[in-house]
C-alpha cells in the first residue's frame, strides 16, 4: 500500500517540483555513467526515499524518477516501406504573350548593325513594314496593337451555386516611348524595356447559365463496337470546343439573389429600379440592393428595430387600409409618416431603410394588426457608376424577365506603367531580349519583344506516385525511389511501466542482499534507514549534529555522493543525495536534475 501511494506522490510532484527555483549553490557532482539510470531503453535504478522523510524529500524524489523516464529510449535504424513521392504539376493557366517584334532568325533586311543602322529603316513593328519572324505584316504600326487582345479570367463573380468566369478584353495595347518617339532608333538597348498603356479594357461577365454538352464517340479497341457519350457541364461561357447549348438554367441575376463581383457583394431588391426622393422608381439602366427583412405582423403602439432603426406603430386605420408610423434613425433623428395600402415602397433617411404596407386588419386578440415588409441599408447601382477606383460598372437589363443579363467592369482611364496589374489576377509587362556579335568590326544586334501576360500566383496539382507509375504528360515513370535518412538510427521513447520510487522500509523489509539494481538514496542517514544502513560505505556522518558539524545546514550542506559498487547491495552501484535538511537534500536533488538533463 505504502509503495503504490509513493508512486502516486511521485507522479504528482513532478509538477510541484518543477516550480521550485535552483538553489544559490549547488554541490558539484562526481561522474555518473549514463548505465547507471538506465541501461537498453530500461530503468536501471531504484529510488528510494525515507518513509519519515520530509515532503520536499518526496518532491525531490519524484523529480528525478521523472528526469530518468526522460532517458527511457530505444536505438534502432530506420526502415522505410510502401514509399511514395509527390509530383506537383504547374497548372496555372497562363495566356497566350503577345508577339511585338522577333528578327532572331533575320532575313538580309533586318539585320542591324549597331551604331550604324537606324531602326527606323530595319523592317519592323514600328514603321508598319512585313516581316515573317511572327506574322505577315506588322500589326504595331506607330508603337501600337491595332487588334483585340482577349482572355478568360475564372472566378470573377458568382451567384448561388454558380462560379461565373469573365472575358477580358483589352484594345489599343501602346507601347509609349514608341508612340512618343521617345527611343533612339540607333540604339537597341532602347528597346528591352517600355512602359506600356491600354486604352481599353473591359471585363464583360455574362450572368446567363447554360447547361452545355458535347456528343463524344469512342470506339472500342477490341470490340470495334462505337459508343456514344454526351458530356454536360453547367457554365456561363462556352466550356471548350464541340459544345452547344442544350438549355437555359439561369437568364440572369433577379431580385432576392446575391450577386458577388470580386469582392463586393450586392444583394438584388429590385431590378430596373432606382431609389429618387422617397420613392422607388422605374429605371432601365439601375437596380438597388441592401438587406431584406421579409414580412410580419406587427401590432398597434409595438416598436421594432431593424438594423438600428426603430419603427413604432402609432395608429392603424382599417377601414382606409393606413398606419401611422414614427421612424427613429441610428443617430436619433426621427420622421412620422402615413402610409396606405397602394403597393408603394416607401423609402426614409436616403435609403437607410424602407418599408411597405401590405394588409391592416384586426388580430384574434382584438387589437389592430398591420402586414409590413421592410428594408435597410438601400443603395442604386446605376450602370457607369463607379465600382471601384480607376474602374466603372456597366450592365444590361432584361426587362421582360426583370433580371440582369451581363455585368462588366470598364476602365475610366488607360492603365499604364512598366507593370500593370489586372484585378490582383494577372500582369502585363513589356521585355525585349537583345542579341549581338561581333564580325570583325561590325556589331550585329537582334530583338525579341513581347507583352506578357502572366499570371500573378501559380495554382498547383499535387500527384501521389509510387514505383511503376507513369509521370501524367510525359514518357517518364518512377523506376525506383532512393530514400536516404540522416542520422541512419532514431530513439524511440520509452515510458515507465511500473514505479521506480520505493520506501527505506521496503528495501529494508527484503534486506540489503536482495538488491536487484542500482540504488539512489533521497535524504541522508537521519531519515533515510538505507542511508544510514550504508552510512560507512558512504563514508557519510549518521547523525544530524554530526551532519551539521562537517557540512553546515540549507543549501550548502548539499551532498552527492556516488559508489561504484556497494558490497551490501550485491556489487550494485549507490547514489547518496542529501543535506543536513530538507533545503540541502533539495539542493542536492536540483545539481542532479541539472546532471542528468545534459546526458
């Protein structure tokens, strides 16, 4: 029973122990092997406290009980099975660059001889002239693109369930210093770097979903019997080639759906729609969104709140379908207004929230009733209104089916720079690359220049592959995978499996003889029997005075004291730690601590 509480104690007190500062001075500590705490990943050693020895005696012993389970490991060499490497594929989709000038393969017109040839003579972009490096004839004239430049941008927008992806249309694509007449036509080093300027760019997104299949024929490589599958897929742009429209699953974004565009949000009350005074109007080219609050019944003198604006019910009139209502705003400004049952929206403090009357009756209980839909939060989105800085909305209006059919963002003036960035999605730059070599004492130099068009962050496909498996895309497969491991072993660890902490008592009750491991003696002859059992073996003093007298008290009595082998015990190895008092078999314990963390 004694034992089974002292392990308890000992896990327990670890924690305790743990907050107790060092001591100002320790002992010094003799060398200990490591085989002395633990030897093959086990306990090589036993614990033993007095069993009238102090609580910080207790504490000390669990501490290093816990100190020696950290030792507790095994050594084995590292094997590896069922190995798999990870290929990861590059799948960003990356627009085609477009080609301004390539005379790395010149015909006799195009060479260029440095500091002697004028550009402006080489058969080029910027004098409208044919040559054959890219297309027939130059489509750079005067320094710019005089074609349209498009591109599919995914994930620009999306309602409901669908993701909607955009078209982005760019026109008048300048490369400035060109059109400036800002280079010098006798020095190519002029050409590897422009700042470029687009006059336009719109990014048109239509919100009609179609369903899209493609009929696809396979024929069986044995059999040689053909078979017929229809692929479908759900999208606002034709998915790729070969596929048709089989139905319409959305005509558009219609009132009560929230329309995201990149990261503005605009959740549709009304479409063709525009907020004017106090009112809703008709609008052709507007629609408002905000929050809606749908209906409910509301009684006579009861107040509501909806988004910090207060409606109170001051009066109902059923027989003229009308209610009085005072409408208190966030900030405290109040309005009273009479409304009637005309299908009308009325609209207070600019927006900030509307309401209309749908029904005025009398309740179960006898009180006066009235039907009430109500908004906050309204706004007009009229189309060339500003979206977000340097960029204007526009968009299409079906009336017949009161939804919105396409919705575009429109540059308001040309973007320019060494570096255009596109809705965070995509760059554009200008690089030109020359090349020269000298003939003897002529330099010949050539160009090649494009816009690109880069992605701005790569997407990723990560490809799990074992050996036999072939790498998608390539003529490649895994023939083997090397595995190399520095260091070539690792330590398992280890737990304790029964408790190394025991009574004197203990040891005392199946005699010293019978010691079946090493010993490490918490607290000196006074309170400890085995201690004082191996007092001369030690070498140590038996009594308290005698203890005082050759060691002092506190901190500074500390002791630790090892033998190799201890006859009494077998040959077994012993370790004394103790002070005249509890402080100094602490200190003791603590110079321990520390000695066994560093092996």
């Amino acid at each position: 029973m004694k034992v089974k509480k002292i392990a308890a104690l000992a896990v327990g007190a670890a924690v305790a122990g743990a907050t107790l500062g060092l001591a100002s001075a320790q002992p010094q500590v003799p060398e200990i092997p490591k085989d002395f705490f633990v030897k093959d990943g086990e306990p090589n050693v036993k614990i033993v406290v007095g069993s009238e020895g102090a609580a910080m005696d207790v504490v000390s012993a669990a501490d290093i009980a816990a100190a020696i389970g950290s030792l507790l490991y095994t050594e084995k060499e590292v094997k590896v099975s069922d190995v798999s490497v990870v290929v990861r594929k590059d799948i960003t989709y990356d627009p085609d660059d477009i080609p301004v000038f390539n005379n790395f393969y010149p015909n006799k017109n195009q060479v260029f001889i440095v500091g002697q040839d004028s550009l402006k003579d080489v058969e080029a972009w910027w004098n409208g002239s044919a040559f054959s490096a890219n297309y027939t004839a130059s489509v750079w004239n005067g320094g710019t693109y005089s074609g349209t430049y498009s591109l599919e941008l995914e994930n620009v927008a999306n309602y409901g369930k669908y993701d909607l992806t955009g078209e982005l249309t760019l026109k008048g694509i300048t490369l400035e210093e060109i059109a400036n007449n800002e280079v010098n036509f006798k020095d190519i080093e002029d050409f590897k770097d422009m700042t470029v300027k687009i006059n336009s760019a719109v990014l048109n997104i239509t919100l009609a979903v179609y369903n899209w299949t493609k009929t696809v024929k396979a024929k069986d490589p044995i059999t040689g019997v053909t078979t017929t599958k229809v692929k479908w897929t759900l999208s606002n742009v034709q998915p790729g080639a070969g596929y048709s429209i089989s139905d319409t699953i959305s005509k558009g974004v219609g009132e009560g759906v929230t329309l995201k565009v990149f990261d503005k949000e605009f959740p549709i009350i009304f479409v063709g729609k525009a907020i004017s005074k106090n009112a809703i109007v008709d609008a052709a080219d507007s629609f408002v969104y905000g929050t809606y609050h749908g209906t409910d019944f509301y009684d006579q003198g009861q107040e509501v709140e909806f988004d910090g604006y207060k409606v109170e019910i001051l009066d109902i009139d059923i027989q003229r379908n009308k209610a009085l209502l005072k409408i208190t705003s966030p900030s405290g400004d109040e309005t009273t207004d009479t409304i009637s049952k005309d299908g009308k929206v009325h609209v207070y403090f600019g927006g900030g929230i509307a309401i209309q009357l749908l029904d005025t009756f009398v309740g179960v209980a006898g009180t006066n009733t009235v039907q009430l839909k109500v908004y906050t939060n309204l706004k007009t989105m009229k189309s060339g209104k500003e979206f977000m800085p340097g960029w204007k909305a526009e968009f299409a209006i079906d009336a017949n089916n009161k939804v919105i059919k396409w919705f575009a963002l429109v540059n308001e003036d040309p973007l320019e720079g060494k570096e255009i960035k596109l809705f965070d999605t995509y760059t554009i730059d200008y690089s030109g690359t020359v090349k020269t070599k000298e003939v003897g004492k002529i330099e010949y130099a050539v160009l090649k220049a494009y816009i690109y068009i880069d992605p701005i962050e790569r997407e990723y496909k990560d490809i799990t592959l074992t050996k036999g498996d072939e790498i998608e895309d390539t003529e490649y497969y895994i023939g083997d995978i090397n595995v190399e491991f520095k260091p070539k072993e690792t330590y398992i660890p280890k737990k304790l499996t029964e408790p190394i902490t025991v009574l004197d008592t203990e040891i005392m009750e199946q005699g010293l003889e019978n010691v079946d491991s090493n010993l490490i003696l918490v607290g000196g002859p006074v309170v400890n029997k085995v201690a004082a059992a191996l007092a001369d073996d030690l070498g140590v003093p038996k009594t308290y005075d005698e203890w005082k007298e050759k060691f002092g008290t506190g901190a500074e009595s500390a002791q630790i004291i090892y033998k190799e082998k201890c006859g009494k015990i077998g040959g077994y190895g012993v370790l004394l730690v103790a002070g005249t008092d509890r402080e100094g078999t602490r200190a003791a314990a603590e110079a321990l601590l520390e000695y066994i963390s560093k092996l």
